[in-house]
C-alpha cells in the first residue's frame, strides 16, 4: 500500500472520530449535554461553579447540593430558628419570624411560645416552652356571673350587657373572702399587641361599671387575654370570643 493512500486512509479516520457524537455523559462541548448541563473536563455536569446552582446552593464535584441548614422559608427550618439568605439561623428580630412571630433571646416564638414568664400574658407562666394559665383551686363561686360580650372592635358596655353586670353585682357582693378576676377576650383577628389593649379596654371597662355600682375594687382585678384562648372562625363564632368572664379566685 502506497505511502499517500495510508495517509488519506488515516485522514480519513480521524475526520470521521472528529464527526462523532462522544456517549453520554462524556462530551466535548455543552450541546453534548442534556438541558441545563455543562461540559466540564470532558464530562456532563450539573455545575461549573455556584453561580450554576440555585440561590443558596452550592457546586460540589459537578452537583448542585443544599448545605446542611438550607431553607427558603422558615417552615423549612427546625423550631426556633430562621431562614435568612437560604439558612437557617437564629433571629434578629420579630421580622426574622413570619406572621405573629415573635423573637426571643435569637429563637422564634410562635404565638403561645415563650422563653420566659415575660413573653406569656399577665397571670400565665411559661412552663415547658408554652404558656400556661397558673393552677387555679377553684374556678366557679357560691354564684357564677354570666360573660357579657362585645361588638367587633368595641369595648363599651351595650344595653343586654349592663344588665348582665347588674346581676353580677348581686352574685359578688354576696360572696366575701374571694375575689373574682375580670377576664378580657377578642377574637383572633389582628395582630397579638393590639388585641391585648383591646382586652384589657374590655376588662377595664366591666371593673369601672361593676365599680360604680358598689363591687368593692379589692375584690375585682382586671387581666387581658387578648386573642390567646380564641377559638372562632366565622362571624358566628368570632362574637363568642369577644367578651368579659369572671372567675373566682
């Protein structure tokens, strides 16, 4: 065989490997790779570098992978934490916690959580991470006052609510050597800060009544649940949950 047709036959092989597509996953350029690959060192992969990778991701031997701690919500983290930048990690402040978050000592609260007493309305503790209303001996009384209710957003006494309270002051001034605590509620809307002002409108609101017509002050004392022990979710229901109760002490 001549000389030139061994060079034309060795041309010819190596134009033909040149034309030829390499089998996945090794390729020669990025059209060699499927959808969203890249050509690195001969191979397909899913990164060259971070910027590849999704926010908060990382590129870790040609694969996008989620770093120990990777969130894009706070539903995504452990409790108590945050998720800032993809990470989960302590908060700063309430923002850092979602709706009705609050943020503690760098944890997240959710409503009815706490770290301290301080972080539970007045009368409850904070016993094992929630807070819990104190023991109580003895809810009822010789008599029980009937709740009195309120519209949305109001706390002034209506018609069928003072004469309600004029039957409790009947009942209390009745009972001696015990005091009867004026409980403030609202329904769930709003956010926590404003129902416990409007609690304790509420509560006040009752003492100063119950005040005018004779209850001695010393025997009443006003607390503001605000929408912790709400239950309503329609209109219906939500009017149960605007109210004054009593309870003996």
């Amino acid at each position: 065989m001549s000389r030139s047709l061994l060079i034309s036959l060795f041309a010819s092989a190596l134009l033909f490997q040149s034309g030829c597509t390499p089998k996945y996953p090794n390729c020669k350029n990025d059209e060699h790779c499927k959808e969203g690959e890249f050509c690195v060192n001969g191979l397909c992969q899913q990164c060259r570098d971070d910027n590849d990778c999704r926010p908060g991701e990382t590129c870790n031997q040609g694969r996008c992978e989620q770093p120990e701690g990777y969130c894009e919500t706070i539903d995504d983290c452990p409790e108590g934490l945050a998720c800032k930048d993809n990470r989960c990690v302590p908060c700063n402040e309430d923002a850092d916690c979602g709706a009705d978050g609050r943020c503690r000592s760098g944890r997240c609260l959710k409503p009815n959580q706490c770290v301290t007493d301080e972080d539970c309305p007045e009368t409850y503790e904070c016993q094992g991470g929630l807070c819990v209303p104190p023991p109580s001996d003895g809810m009822a009384g010789p008599c029980q006052p009937e709740p009195v209710y309120f519209g949305f957003d109001e706390f002034v006494l209506n018609t069928e609510a003072t004469s309600r309270l004029q039957d409790a002051v009947k009942c209390i001034k009745s009972v001696t050597g015990r005091t009867v605590r004026v409980e403030g509620h609202c329904d769930p809307r709003g956010i926590e800060e404003y129902n416990l002002a409007l609690g304790d409108r509420r509560a006040r609101s009752v003492y100063n009544y119950l005040t005018r017509l004779g209850v001695a002050s010393s025997k009443l004392r006003t607390v503001s649940k605000g929408k912790l022990e709400a239950t309503g979710t329609d209109e219906a229901s939500w009017a149960k949950d605007r109210k004054v109760i009593f309870i003996w002490e």
